[in-house]
C-alpha cells in the first residue's frame, strides 16, 4: 500500500502537485507483505454488495453517546492536540518532513500518536528528546525513512509503528524502551538491530522480514530484562537462513538449549531451531535434514513455534500436554512433506487422523488428509478454528457447523473457498481470517459477531456479496480494501466505527449507506473508490484524513449537522464535486479538506467554524464565488490559491489573519481576477488594500 509522493521542489507549483499526489491511494497499495496485481474480474451484477440482514425485526437503535473530542490544533504542517501540558502529533500535512519539533503550541511534544505520520514524506533521522510513546503505525508506510534513532526518553513503541516503511536501513533503539509492539519493525531494510538493556516486550513478529544475513548479522542478543518474546519475532525474508538468538544467563524467563528457545525450567517451547540434521551428507558436503526431537520435560510447546524449523519428521515426546495454534508448518499440518509423531501419553492426547486437534479437542488445528470440499464432520467436536487451519490450500467449500464458536486469525488465508456461511453460533473472528481469499464471493456472517476484524477481507478480489448482520459495531482496518468487485455497501444501524482503508481501493464501489449510527470515520476509509455519492449522517463526529479522497466519480456530498470535524485531505481530488453545504456544526476544515476539487464552483463557511485550514480548497479551479460567514477567524495558507475562476469572495469582520498566499503569488501580486466583499476597517479591508486586490465595503 503505497503513497504516490514527490520529493519537494522549491517552487510552489511543485509543493501542490505533491499535495494532490499525496492524497491518491492506489490499486497496488492492499498487497500487503506482497505486490501482486489485480486478479479480479470485474462484475456490473446487482448482487454485488455488502448488506445488512433483513430477515428478522432490527431493535430501534440507541442514539450513540458521542466520547468528546479533544481540540484539534494546527501549528506549521502538523496537527496536535494538548493534554496535561503534553502536545500529541496526530496527523502531519507537509511535504519531506526533516525534523519532528519538540514543542508544539507551547508544550513539548511527548506522544506521535496513532497514525500520525502514515504514509507520509517523513525524513527525518531522530525524534526529539521529549518523545516519549510512539502510537500504532505511527510511521508505517514512510518509504523516505533511511534510518532512525529513538533518543533515551521513549519507552514504547506501538503496534506496526515503522511496518513497511521498506527503505530504513539501520534503526538505533534506545535503553528506555520496555515495550516493542507486535511488527513495530517488520517489513522494513535494516540488516542489523542491538537489543538495548531495559526492553520488557517484544511483539509478534517485531523485526520480521528485514535484511539481516550471515554477512551483516549472525547472532542476536536477547538481554536479562526481556520477559516477553513473541512468535517469529526475527524472522527473515531469506529462507536459508536464521539468526542466532542468544539469551543472557541472567535472563530469569528464558534459555537456549540446542537450538531451542525456551522458557527458564525447559517446561515450555517456544521455537524449535533453524535445521534438524541427520548424520547424512550430500555430496557437495551439505547435511540431510533429518527428525527433529522436541526435548523431554517440554509440557507445552507454543503458537508458531516450527514455522521455521526445517526437519524430515517431528517427535512429539510423551511429556507434551499441550500444542499452541500454527505450532507447525503448514506442509507437515497437511501431512504433504513430513509426518509428526507422538510418543507414550501424547498420542493419547492428541487426534491426528483426519483431522490434527488440541489437546483438549476442542480447537482444530488442521487437516491431515488433503480434502477440495470440507464437510461439517470434520468440525463436529471441536468449538474452534484454530488460526492458519485451512490457509494456504485450494479448498473449494466447507461447513461450518453450529458448534463452532470462534475462528482464529488467517484461518482461511489465501485458501481457495468460494462461498461460505458463518453460522450464529460464532462470537468472534479472528484479523486477516479470510485475507487474499481471491476466489471468495459470497459470505454470510454470524448474527453474533460485533467486530469485522483488521484486513478480514482484505484482497478477496472476486467479493461480491457479503451480508453484514445488525449487531456488528466496529469495522476494522483494512477490513475490505481491496476487495474490487463489492459495488454496494449498505451498513447496519449498530455500527459506530469504520477503521482505517476499511473500504479502500474498492474500485468497483459506487454506492455506500452510512448509518445514522456512525460516529467515526477513519483515515483513508472510502479513498480510491468509485463512489457517486456520499450522505454523512449527522451522528458522526469527525471525517478521518483522506477517508473520501481521490473519488473519481463522487459528484454529489451531503453533510448533515451534527458533523464537527472535516479531516485533512477527506475530499481532496473529487474531481466532479460541483457544490458542498457546510452544516452549522462544523467546527474544523482541516488542511487540504476539499482540494484538488476541479468543479466545485461555490462554498459558504458557517461561523461555526473558526479556522480554515492550510490548501483548503487549493486548486478548486472552477470555484466562483465563497462566502464566509461571521465567526470564522483564521484563513489558512494557500487556502484559495489556484482557484481561477474565483469571482467573489465575502469575509467578515471576525476574521482577523489570512495566511500566506491564501488567493494567489504574494510575493509577485498574482492573483485571480476576484473582488473582496467585506465590512469597513475590518482585516479583510486592510488586507485587500495591502495586496491589490478589489474591494467593496458593504
């Protein structure tokens, strides 16, 4: 998923078109750890939709309590909010970011919170020394990033927090941080990392898929203080090769024992080493792989913990109670290159027949037996999908029975099914459960599920109809990007929350009904589609950046009262927008909201609103006339520039700064051929005067 950016240019032609570019978001972006092309056949069927269920009665729904939002403030290209005397970055707007300030609106800066500099043109080296947290996929994305050093004041870095950021060649972690979220590293270029003395946590999958090889790193070094490592935190792109790990003696929650790592009293296995050899040779020298004995004592041997490990067979001793899900690699589940074998009372333990089950038999782990079309058999005993079981494999079809309850992460991944039926019986499901599923075209969800969870759908390109029952509240990243043959998408009146690039990308969506439930929007979550129209509903609260950006084909926007916040860059490049009316609620147009829209012709700001943000309305070139309202405070830099067309424009007495080549080139006195309409001694007056520009008094 990546931003079309541009390095910056001195000129001001150069910054606009990098603003434009900025806000595009295109087809290759949803790929994920790949980039893979579009495989999709795009359908004009009526049945292709996302629908709420509407077969039973829907209780009226509760009008949704709103949580207050914090005031949004704007300082140079970046948007703060202030808390206890802290400034927190949520969203930065400029181009080829160098340096991050320590201090924003009089408070040092002490958060990067959640999304803050995504996708952006951030370049910088270092944080200032008042950073203390860095929030989740805080700077994912950032492809201008070459290397970062984290100074001694932070202390945790986020979930995907530098993910993708594919380009950073070296990271410097400093002895203040305790906490490393899951992927906080993952997907990135550097070949080397030190693991500082003081860190407590690292996350799933923390610096996975990097650079590292036997040239730039063989070992790594886990200090005393670590208590928590999680699943494939260090796994690499090279499959030929593994790191190392050494553990310090001091460490009271870990050990290396032959390869293994492991928890402290040898009870628990957490990853199996790189290569189980025979004593066999090839004839270039190189060993055979040969059985792999997971050690004795071992009780329980954890979640992922052979995804890696390379071996001819598997033998489980009698002392192993307990196995975590995706323990093994897909090949040996699917029993298609090697065999598992249980000693003593473990083969009492487990089921591995048909099918491979916990211990307990209640969670299945996967199938033995490879099978196109899964029957509900298969299922029957168990109240569980255990994460990766059927991914990975061209299954055609499969039941679902009603004993099932959840279903794990990735569970289907990449599998071939084409329809399936998620009975009520199920609570939950798991992130990215039916991701890359590029046969998948018809899904039914359970009445009982109230959260989509992240990437759920993510890539299912053939996805044509999925039926989203009333009770689902929360729909979360990613959870459709992608998925371009969805034409509709008619929301439940129980959802509250739509995440990040929920929907982007879809580029067959035309039409989507938001329900008067919705009260956030986030980031990028309708951009790229193909949308004609748009009604907000009055209970949302805030439009996320980017959320309705680059909708080629949306002409017609209604924003109902009660909206409070319009997001940076939210309808930027909506090329056919002819008009847009701005309730009375609105308190925030931020940087960048409408621009790039080439045939809006006329606006009018409420007074509602007190600031209008940096390139507002930049490049609008078939706006005529605006009027601005009394109340309204600040205009913001180039808010109006490139708008040539611009006829007539009313400001009242309120406003008392209008930024930086707010209707044209200040410098060089070029502006459009418009007139002022203002009251007499106001700002505006003075300003008209100092610049040039016509004014009449009313």
């Amino acid at each position: 998923m990546k931003k079309i950016r541009i390095i910056l240019a001195t000129s001001f032609v150069f910054i606009a078109i990098l603003f434009c570019l900025s806000c595009v978001r295109t087809n290759n972006e949803v790929s994920g750890l790949m980039t893979t092309s579009s495989m999709a056949t795009q359908s004009s069927s009526s049945s292709s939709f996302v629908e709420p269920v509407e077969d039973t009665p829907q209780p009226i729904p509760a009008t949704p309590t709103p949580t207050p939002l914090p005031e949004l403030l704007y300082e140079g290209d970046f948007e703060f909010f202030l808390e206890d005397g802290e400034a927190t970055i949520t969203g930065y707007y400029g181009f080829s970011c160098n340096e991050v300030p320590s201090e924003l609106g009089g408070c040092p800066v002490v958060h990067i919170g959640n999304d803050a500099f995504y996708y952006s043109d951030i370049s910088c080296q270092t944080l200032p020394g008042t950073v203390k947290t860095i929030g989740d996929r805080a700077f994912s994305y950032c492809n201008r990033l070459i290397k970062m050093s984290l100074p001694g004041s932070v202390t945790s870095v986020g979930e995907e927090a530098f993910y993708q950021s594919n380009n950073i060649e070296s990271i410097t972690l400093s002895k203040s941080i305790t906490y490393m979220g899951p992927r906080a590293f993952s997907n990135c270029s550097f070949s080397k990392v030190i693991i500082p003395e003081g860190l407590k946590f690292i996350g799933d999958e923390a610096f996975a898929y990097n650079n590292f090889d036997e040239k730039t790193m063989k070992r790594i070094e886990i200090p005393s203080t670590v208590e928590h490592i999680g699943f494939d935190a260090f796994k690499q792109v090279h499959e030929d090769y593994a790191i190392e790990v050494i553990i310090a003696s001091q460490n009271k929650f870990y050990q290396m024992l032959n390869g293994n790592l492991m928890s402290k009293d040898g009870t628990v296995l957490y990853s199996g080493p790189y290569c189980a050899y025979s004593d066999e040779f090839d004839t270039d020298g190189s060993r055979f792989l040969g059985p792999y004995y997971v050690p004795d004592g071992v009780t329980r041997i954890e979640e992922s913990a052979f995804t890696t490990t390379q071996a001819t067979e598997f033998i489980i001793p009698s002392s192993v109670e307990s196995i975590g899900e995706a323990a093994f690699d897909d090949d040996f589940i699917f029993m298609r290159t090697g065999i598992i074998t249980f000693l003593g009372e473990s083969e009492k333990r487990f089921s591995y027949k048909d099918q491979f089950l916990s211990a307990d038999g209640l969670t299945f782990f996967g199938m033995c037996n490879y099978e196109i079309n899964i029957p509900a058999s298969i299922l029957e005993n168990v109240n569980r999908i255990g994460k990766l079981a059927f991914s990975w494999d061209e299954y055609k079809s499969i039941e679902i029975p009603n004993n099932i309850k959840t279903i794990g992460e990735k569970a289907f991944r990449f599998s071939g099914i084409k329809e399936i039926v998620i009975p009520d019986s199920v609570f939950e499901i798991g992130a990215g459960v039916f991701e890359y599923c590029r046969s998948l075209r018809s899904v039914d969800l359970s009445s009982n599920i109230t959260i989509i969870p992240d990437r759920a759908f993510m890539s299912c390109e053939r996805l044509e109809k999925i039926t989203i029952p009333y009770g689902i509240e929360s729909i979360g990243h990613d959870s459709f990007s992608g998925c371009d043959s969805i034409t509709e998408a008619n929301l439940p009146e129980s959802v509250t929350s739509i995440g990040v690039g929920a929907f982007a990308v879809c580029s067959s969506l035309h039409s989507v009904i938001l329900p008067k439930s919705i009260i956030s929007i986030g980031r990028d979550a309708f951009s790229s589609c193909a949308l004609e129209s748009i009604t907000i509903p009055g209970s949302v609260q805030y439009i996320g950046p980017e959320a309705f950006s680059s909708l080629d084909s949306l002409n017609s926007i209604i924003l109902e009262e009660g909206l409070q916040r319009i997001g940076m860059c939210s309808f930027a490049n909506c090329y056919q927008v002819t008009a847009v009316q701005i309730p009375n609620s609105v308190q925030i147009i931020a940087p960048g909201a409408f621009s790039n829209c080439k045939s809006l012709n006329t606006i009018q700001i409420p007074g509602s609103v007190k600031t209008i943000g940096k390139l507002a309305f930049w490049k609008c070139e078939s706006l005529s006339e605006v009027i601005i309202e009394d109340g309204v405070e600040q205009l913001g830099e180039y808010i109006f520039r490139g708008c040539d067309q611009l006829k007539k424009v009313t400001i009242p007495a309120s406003v008392s700064n209008i930024g930086k080549d707010a209707f044209g080139d200040d410098l060089y006195g070029e502006y459009s051929n418009f007139t002022i309409y203002t009251t007499k001694d106001s700002y505006a007056s003075q300003y008209a005067n100092e610049h040039g520009i016509p004014c009449v008094i009313d």
